[in-house]
C-alpha cells in the first residue's frame, strides 16, 4: 500500500480533491484534523497537556477542548505554534501509524493523507510516507474559497514556511479535475519508480 500526504494551506483544496480521489477502489483518506481531535479527547495525556500549556481558556462548558479556542490560542504566535505541534503531532503520529497498519490489513492500495502541514513541520515522521505532494494556489484563490465554504478565519491563521523535505508540487489553482488528473499521475509514477523493495 502506497501512503501519500496532501499537504497545503488553507483554501488549496486539500479536502475537495481528497474525496474525489477516494471514490476509486481500494484508496482510503484521513484527515489529519480529526484524527488530532480524538488524540485530545477529555482524559486523554494530550488533552492534559495542551490544557496546561494554553490554559483553561480552551476549554468549552462541556469541558472538551474547543477547537476555535484552541487555535485562536496557538497561532497567536510562532513559539505557541510550535508548542501546539510538539504536543498534538507524536500522539497524531502513533494513531496514523495504527490506521495504516489497519488499512493495509483491509487490502487497501492507496491511502490519501490529508494535513495543513505535511511537508513543513518537522514533527512529523514522514518515515510514514511514500510522498507528499503540496497543494499550491496563490492566496487570492485560496481567499475566495475560504470565503465561499463560510471560513475566512482560516486564512488569517496560516503563515508561510520552508518546507522541511522535499515535496512534488501539484498546482492546485486549476478545476478540481484537472488537479485530481496532476495527482494521479504522480502516484501513478510513484508506483512506475518503484524499484522492488516493497512496501513500507
């Protein structure tokens, strides 16, 4: 089974054309988002700690942690950013590796893995990847997505940084066929480069 990140910024259309992929047979997609949402479920190590880095602030009346909250607290800053990803992403890291196992004992070929920052954060195991590919658009389409899907707060929570390994770039301005059409073909050669060492 081949494990490929989709990375980007906000409004690239990460989602979009992650589930238009995922109606093939045998391809699976999981969005790094809510796999970090149950890694901080109330009780939970990872809850704990973010709790006592940003505060109780965070937290809704139901005493889950607020996701809104969460991020308004986070990416006030750079080191809060850093602190945030230090924390979520080894707890996101061993709950990936367990769907990849699970997913390549159902006999699925391809797994689509979807996350903001595949491809720039340096907490990520990317031992876990075949290859990540980043979504690119410049910002005045990725704003007027956001703007149509009702999320223009997301676009003020993104600031630009080097990647930390190498990435395919996909250009992501285009019809979400066309950009569909770009990813297939790359997964496609992946797999026509493969040199017979199996798979991870």
């Amino acid at each position: 089974m081949k494990v490929v990140g989709l990375g980007g910024p906000p409004g690239s259309g990460k989602s979009a054309v992650a589930g238009k992929l995922a109606q093939r047979p045998r391809t699976a997609w999981v969005e790094l988002d809510r796999v970090a949402w149950d890694c901080y479920r109330p009780g939970s190590d990872t809850f704990h700690r973010l709790a006592e880095r940003f505060g109780e602030s965070i937290l809704s009346a139901d005493g889950t942690i607020d996701r809104a909250r969460l991020a308004e607290a986070a990416f006030a800053s750079d080191r809060s950013q850093g602190d945030l990803e230090a924390i979520v992403h080894p707890a996101v890291t061993a709950a990936l590796r367990r769907l990849i196992e699970e997913r390549r004992a159902g006999g699925d070929e391809l797994l689509l893995v979807e996350g903001a920052l595949l491809g720039i954060s340096a907490a990520v195991d990317y031992a876990l990847f075949d290859v990540v590919l980043w979504l690119d658009a410049d910002e005045a389409v990725r704003r007027d997505r956001l703007a149509r899907e009702g999320r223009r707060e997301h676009a003020r929570r993104w600031t630009e940084r080097a990647f930390v390994i190498p990435v395919r770039r996909i250009d992501a301005a285009r019809p979400l066929g066309d950009v569909a059409a770009a990813i297939r073909k790359e997964i496609s050669r992946l797999a026509a480069s493969a040199d017979g060492s199996g798979d991870r």
